[in-house]
C-alpha cells in the first residue's frame, strides 16, 4: 500500500513533460496570409505545431536543435485538393482498374503517398476511387503512422449515374462490374440520398458527385449533365446533415450552374466554365478546382501509348477551353484552389501545374495561395493548416532560388519537406 501512496504522490509532484520543440531558420518565408516574403526568420515548433515566427536577428534559439533553411524560400506544405492516390495511373486499358486487386491498390497507394509527400504536398483531398474505402483505409493508416505520406481528406467513392463518369465503363453491357466499384451508383435524388448516408458511415471527409460526363470515361459527353439539379441538392443537404460538404465534378457548362445553384462547395475541372457560371460562383462560396495542366500530358502519352480516340479528342475539345475559362475566372475574381488530378500523370509531379497557372493568369504569389491558405479556407480548415501561424501543423517546404520570380522551382527544386514538425525530406 505504501508503495502504490508512493508512486501516486510522485506521479502527482511530478513536472509536466517538456513539449518538444524545434526551431527551423528560414532565409525567406514566404506569409501566405499577407501575401509578402519576410527575410530571415526564425520558427518555433512545439508538438508539431508553430508556435512562434521572429525575425532570427532578434535572438538565438535557446536551443542547438535547429533545422538550418537559411539558404532557401521557406513555404508552407503544399496542398493539392484534387488527387486519386489508390491504385495504378490512367492508362489505355479502360478495363484496368478490374485487372488489380485490393492488396494490389494499397500497396501502389502506399507508395503514391510517399512520392507525392516528398514532393512536397503535406496535405491532399482524394476526390474518390473506383473500388470503394480503398482511400479511406490509406487515410487511416497515414493517421496511424504505418505509411508516410501527406494528410488526406476523402471520399470514399464518386457518387454517379449508372454507366455515367464515374464509373469503370467501356465494357460490354452484360459485364457484371462488383459491387465494391459500384457503391456510389444512384439514379434518383432517393438513391443519391442512401449513398450518401452510407459514405458518411464509413467516415468520408467529403462527398464528391460527378455532374457531368468526363474526358476519361468512354462513353460520356464531359458536356452533358448526368444529375439534374434537384438530385445534386439531395447529396448536398444529406451531406450537410453531418457538416460535411459536396465537391462535384463538372466540365459543362449547365452541370456547373446546377451543382452551383445546388450548393456545392467546390466545382471540378470547370472545363466550360462560361460568363454564368463565373456570375453564380462568385454569388456563392463556390470553389474552382482546374487542372490546368494535365490537358498537355494526356495529349503527349496518350498519343504515345495509344489511348482511344474518343479519349484523346474529347481532351483536345476540353484542354484549351479550360484553360480560357480559368483566365476569365482568375480576371473576375472566382475563388481558386489548387488540384491537379494526380493520378491522371505520376504522383510526385503535382507541382508542375504552378507553371501552368501562372501562364493562364496567376501571379506566382497567387498560385502558391491557391496551394496553402486558399485551399485550407476551401475546407474550412485555415485555422488548423495552409499557412505559418501560431497554432497550425507545422507543415513546411525549403525550395531553392525564388518561386515568386520563378515558380516552377517548385517543381525542379524543391529541396525540403517537413510534415507535422518532423523533416521526411531534407537538402
């Protein structure tokens, strides 16, 4: 008894343990919030969180732990809201996804998560897979630290119409698809209800719809809607049931006014996104998510590796087109959030598309906005990450030169990555 008294009392005097802390120096930090570049500044990080910024002349770290940047531009972690992490990239072979197992997607999830960390995206939306959860368990084991990779918010599956963009296609129509790739199918506001219901069961981060036909699914106009207005609102007010929110993948022109009037939170792709849709987004807090880039890419290999026609026109009808209409938005003042559609081209290359913005509108300092504090407000979750303030995750990239003279550094040379306070990529 006296043993047990004992080792309460101590327990009971002793000090709290010391956070951890760390102390990264930053030649030039990049303040996503003021949108301003302060030169050498010291950071305090305590339990993966900042918790300090300071000009580094106003005194030494009490403490030789320090993460020396001093030679580079210090950003946050980069944020891409459009990404499909599971399983192979896109390739000729519509029929790929039945052709891999569950092992099989996971592991090539594990290892797409590790590149595109290292690459400097700390923080990802997976906007849905073709064989359903699969995201949601690389979620988790991310979380749970059995793989290295960024943090991911997910869907779970793409909610769409039979036969529709969401779905593995181009198979004879007596091909029984599994069910695990079609839990997201839903013909009617009722149906698209259930669905929902049983994404949020399963823990999804947000609901994603396909509005509207898309480039790769063969078989579909990505002009045309595949929802009407009235079955978008049904997943949005189901979603909203649990404070979750609806992204939707939209290309044409009609989709897009729909899933905004809807109340979507973000639109996808916006590939002819016209005067309208810009006047109902900027009515609403409704996001543009474009890959800008990708357009370029898939012409490239696709040509090369042999991809359909249909496949390859639709993206020559779709790439330019976009591109237009995202100047137009960017001009009018349309809310941006960067997204690539990784999966579409290799993981790990997602910064490419910096370039891209910029050539179609963007100041550098905008893109990298796009990529941090606008992503975050786009999740509602700034006050938690997307910039280097007291209280955020301490998510951090060192790039060498200046990416606001030359932002595709952030592509060719990017030198450092940190994720919660620990470096997984170092110069």
């Amino acid at each position: 008894m006296r043993i047990i008294v004992s080792l309460l009392l101590a327990l009971l005097i002793a000090p709290l343990a010391a956070a951890e802390t760390s102390w990264v120096r930053a030649g030039r930090l990049v303040d996503v919030v003021e949108g301003r570049v302060l030169s050498d500044q010291l950071i305090r990080i305590e339990d993966g969180r900042f918790t300090e910024v300071r000009p580094y002349a106003e005194g030494l770290p009490p403490s030789d732990d320090i993460i020396d940047w001093s030679d580079f531009t210090v950003l946050p972690g980069l944020m891409d809201m459009h990404t499909h992490m599971v399983g192979d990239i896109a390739s000729s072979n519509v029929a790929a996804p039945l052709m891999s197992s569950q092992a099989r997607d996971a592991l090539l999830g594990a290892a797409n998560a590790h590149a595109t960390l290292l690459a400097g995206f700390t923080t990802v939306r997976d906007v849905g897979a073709y064989r359903a959860y699969t995201d949601v368990a690389l979620r988790d084991a991310i979380n749970a630290g059995n793989v290295e990779g960024p943090r991911m918010y997910v869907s779970g599956a793409y909610i769409t119409v039979s036969r529709g963009g969401g779905e593995v296609s181009a198979l004879s129509p007596d091909v029984v698809i599994p069910d695990e790739f079609r839990r997201g199918v839903a013909d009617s506001a009722d149906q698209v209800r259930q669905r929902v219901r049983e994404l949020l069961a399963a823990g999804v981060d947000q609901i994603k719809v396909i509005a509207t036909g898309a480039v790769l699914t063969a078989g579909t106009n990505p002009g045309a809607p595949e929802y009407s207005e009235a079955e978008l609102r049904a997943a949005v007010d189901e979603a909203a049931t649990r404070g979750v929110y609806v992204a939707a993948h939209a290309h044409g022109a009609e989709g897009i006014h729909r899933a905004v009037r809807a109340g979507v939170r973000s639109i996808e792709h916006g590939s002819y996104l016209d005067a309208e849709g810009i006047r109902l987004m900027r009515r609403r807090p409704v996001w543009l998510v474009a890959d800008v880039y990708n357009g370029d890419y898939i012409d490239e290999i696709g040509r090369r590796d042999g991809w359909s026609e249909e496949v390859l026109r639709k993206n020559r009808e779709t790439t330019q087109t976009q591109r237009d209409g995202f100047r137009a938005a960017v001009r009018a003042g349309v809310r941006i959030a960067f997204g690539t559609d990784a999966w579409v081209f290799p993981h790990g290359e997602n910064a490419r598309q910096f370039a891209y913005m910029v050539q179609n509108g963007m100041t550098p300092m905008q893109a990298i906005q796009s990529a941090t504090i606008n992503a975050a407000e786009m999740m509602g979750r700034a006050d938690d990450i997307g910039s280097v303030r007291t209280g955020r995750r301490a998510d951090l990239v060192a790039v060498r030169g200046d990416p606001l003279a030359d932002v595709n550094l952030l592509y060719t040379d990017l030198v450092g990555v940190m994720k919660d306070g620990r470096v997984v990529r170092t110069p």
